[in-house]
C-alpha cells in the first residue's frame, strides 16, 4: 500500500498523486467549517482540486468515485 501525504485545498500540494493508479476513490469533506475552510473550499474545491490531477494524466486513474 502505498500513501500519498498532501493538502488537497493546495492543488501543488497533490501534484502527480494519481500517477500509477488505477482508481481514485475521495472521502474528501468538512463536517464543519473552521480554521477559514468552508465547505465549498473543501467538499467542492478540494474535490476539483485531486479530479483535476487525475484526470489528465496519460498513465492516471481510469475511475474517479
């Protein structure tokens, strides 16, 4: 298994985290806002932020769930 660590409200933070993967799954979300974050920072940011990575890729992820 292998682990990736990044902040995913910083897209260089996550450059290249799809790289190899087949599968992308994301449980990314905020129960509630606090230290600035809001829930579209992150439940629709952050989401686009790790897609966005992934999807472009040549040798990426073939799913995003």
């Amino acid at each position: 298994m292998i682990f990736f660590i990044g902040e995913v409200t910083k897209p260089a933070s996550i450059k290249g985290v799809a790289n190899g993967v087949n599968y992308v799954f994301s449980i990314i979300g905020i129960t509630r806002p606090k230290d600035g974050m809001t829930y579209m920072d992150v439940d629709n940011k952050a989401n686009l932020n790790l897609l966005n990575d992934a999807l472009p890729k040549t040798y990426g992820p073939t799913e995003f769930f």
